[in-house]
C-alpha cells in the first residue's frame, strides 16, 4: 500500500472508531427524556454525524469523487442544513438569510452527502471571510422538463472578496487566495463534485465587497411527498 493510501486508511479508521461512540452517546440520548429543542439538537448532531461517516468511508477513494444518488427531499435537505450552520454564522454577529424557491415536498434523485459538501464549504468559507454585514443561502429551479430540473444554490457574502487575479485560478489544487478564500483544497473538491454531477460551480466577486458562489445541476424527478 502506498503511503498516501494508508494514511488515508488510518485516518478513516480513527475517525471511524471516534463516531461509533459518538453515535452511541447519540442513540443513548435519543431513548432519553428530552425537551423538543434537545431533542432537535440532537437530531442535528445525528445528522453531521452521519454526513461524516460517509465521509471517512469516502477517505479510502480519495483520488476520485463518487456519486450515490438516492431520493432526497431538496427542500428539507437545505433547511437542514441551514439549521446545522446558523449558529456558527450568528455567533460571529453575521445575518444568516435563506430564501429556497422550491416546493416543499418536491422529491430529486441526488447525493445528499456531495450537496451537503459543496454548501457547507462554501458557507464556511463565507463565515470565515466575512466580518460584517451577512451570508445568504438561496436556491431555485432555474428550468423544468418532464423528467427533471436544473437546480441552482447559490452562497453569497459581504466579505473580503477575491481579486480579478485570484478569481481565475480559485478552484485550482491548493490556491491559497491572499485576500479571500485561502482554503487551498476545500473550493477545489467543490468544483469536483460539480463536474461529477455533471453540473458546474462559478463565482461573481468584488474586492471588498463580497462574493456570491453558484452551484448549478441536473436532478432527475423521483415523485412527490403528501
């Protein structure tokens, strides 16, 4: 095993062995009497629990970004993760805004976990640029046929922003911008999540006054929910 692949293997493994007990403590606590806030709580804390299982699974094949289409509910599946990235943006004193323009109970075929990757790196990125002022979550269907949707979320700040020199070479390996999104692989991993949904991740900035982040694809339909 070359040594790339084995430390991938015993980082997942460590990883793994610490969420096991993590999820243990998590199904303890879901047997117990809990107020309806702990209980939400907790459920969020079992939903990024389980996103980073899928993760640690996904260190062994590293070197190429696989798709696991299942049937998701977009609109929950955004507000949930929203919900799990609020606090840390309000912590900071930021606005945190969302506006989804999609139906609720509208039913697609995607990986929840690679859509989770790029929105919560991308509002990381974000929180962690932006001083003042606030993040904004969007999404909508920018076109509808018969057998899907072409989806848009988009991630917007009133941040730092990224320079016209930096904004070509932003989604390369290990970029480190000066100014802005100095995440070196994070935007990098986005855009390769992207292109594995056959989709495509753009950026719109203005030094010193903020960037917006587009995520677009395709889904296909797989029903409704009543």
């Amino acid at each position: 095993m070359n040594t790339k692949l084995f430390n991938n293997a015993y980082v997942a493994h460590e990883l793994r062995n610490r969420l096991n007990v993590i999820s243990a403590a998590i199904q303890v606590l879901q047997c117990s009497n809990l107020t309806e806030s702990q209980k939400k709580l907790i459920d969020k804390i079992a939903y990024a629990e389980h996103s980073m299982v899928r993760l640690s699974e996904n260190l062994l094949g590293a070197h190429k970004i696989t798709v696991c289409p299942s049937r998701v509910n977009i609109y929950r599946l955004l507000v949930d993760i929203a919900d799990c990235n609020a606090a840390k943006i309000h912590k900071k004193g930021l606005d945190f805004n969302c506006n989804f323009k999609l139906p609720s109970n509208r039913i697609l075929m995607l990986d929840p976990l690679r859509i989770e990757q790029v929105i919560v790196n991308l509002l990381e990125n974000a929180c962690k640029f932006t001083r003042e002022g606030s993040i904004a979550l969007d999404a909508e269907f920018l076109k509808e046929d018969e057998e899907g949707v072409f989806l848009e979320i988009s991630v917007s700040d009133t941040g730092s922003g990224i320079s016209e020199d930096e904004l070509p070479h932003i989604f390369d390996y290990g970029v480190k911008g000066k100014m802005s999104c100095g995440c070196g692989i994070g935007l990098y991993i986005c855009n390769c999540i992207a292109l594995a949904l056959d989709g495509s991740l753009s950026v719109e900035s203005t030094l010193h006054k903020g960037t917006v982040f587009r995520f677009s694809f395709y889904a296909k339909r797989a029903g409704e929910e009543f």
